[in-house]
C-alpha cells in the first residue's frame, strides 16, 4: 500500500478512537499536530511519513486518556500491520511517538520524535492551546481560576506547563512559531487577570 494510502486509513483509525473527545484531545488535535509535524519535518529533512504517521498516532495509549494502554498500543501496531506499515517503519512511528508526553519529561532520541513532541507542544500553546486547556480543565471538573485555592485550576496550568513550553522546543522552525503564541498567552493571561 503506498504512503498516503496508509495515511489516509491512520487518519480514518484516528478519527474513529479520538471523535468525540472533551479533554482537548480529539480527532483535530491529532490532525494539528500531524500536519504541523508534517511541515516542520519539511524544513529539518526528516521523514516525511514517520513524523506524519507519529504525529497523528502520539496520543494512542496515553495513560490520561485510556483505561488499557497498554492494549490499545497493541491495537495499534495490528493496524499499522494490516495496512502493510513495514516493521521497521512501525518501530520508528513507535520511537518517534514514545516520548512526546509533557508529564513523561523525556526527550525524544530521533529527529522525528522531536519534531512530533515541537508539534504537540505547539498545539498547547496560542489560542488553540488556550482553548484545550479550558477544554481539559472542565472535561476533569477543575475550576476555571480561584482567589485563594489556586493548585489544580485552569490558570495555574499556564504556570505549571504552558509557559515553559517555549523554551523546550527543538526546532528553529517551531520556535518561532512558538514564540508567537506565546506572546499570545501572555496578553491573554494580562487580559484575564484585568477582567477577573
């Protein structure tokens, strides 16, 4: 099977798992971080299909968002099988998509893995990454923000995860467009503080 048959049926496999997700991690997330892989991965000569293929694939198995990881990432590598993704390929999907995670705090050890972490990362930043994290917060009942009660709201995620984001990018294409929304969330933040 060529390649963007193959990408076309993870897309279909993705949408099918990830279609209705409240928390932010949803079929358009996955699309946005595969298509941003996709592009930085233009820029640094990476492999096209493996950072495109991890891109769409990095949340299967997260253990936030599934109750049997470690069967659904088995799931996984049967499709990648039945839609003839060689073994070598699947083991460099399965590298590359390893050590995305924030909360892991790993760094991934091959180009494209960086490239999908820089894509994921930038997914939580800007107005996009605005919008999950409120996503998110509701999905698991915190609060939006609190005068006193401050450690599991919305907000304070900025301070624990999202504006230290910027400086953990890997790739001179991501930064810059890291740097953007980031500015962005800090007017944000300015603007809230201001309204609340």
């Amino acid at each position: 099977m060529e390649k963007e048959k193959q990408l076309q049926a993870i897309q279909v496999y993705v949408k099918e798992i990830f279609h209705d997700d409240a928390t932010g991690h949803d079929y358009f997330h996955m699309k946005r971080v595969a298509e941003m892989a996709k592009t930085i991965a233009k820029q640094e000569n990476a492999d096209l299909f493996v950072a495109e293929a991890a891109g769409w694939l990095h949340d299967i198995g997260d253990h936030k968002l599934f109750d049997n990881p470690t069967k659904v990432i088995n799931d996984l590598y049967s499709f990648l099988e039945s839609i003839q993704v060689s073994s070598d390929e699947i083991e460099k999907v399965r590298i590359a998509a390893r050590d995305v995670s924030f909360s892991k705090g790993k760094t991934p050890t091959t180009i494209e893995g960086k490239i999908v972490q820089d894509a994921d990362r930038l997914d939580a930043i800007g107005a996009i990454g605005i919008a999950r994290t409120f996503a998110y917060g509701g999905a698991k009942g915190q609060l939006i923000f609190h005068d006193s009660k401050q450690e599991s709201t919305s907000i304070r995620h900025f301070y624990d995860k999202l504006l230290k984001l910027k400086d953990l990018i890997h790739t001179a294409t991501a930064k810059q467009i890291a740097n953007e929304r980031h500015s962005f969330m800090e007017t944000f933040l300015e603007q809230f503080y201001e309204e609340w």
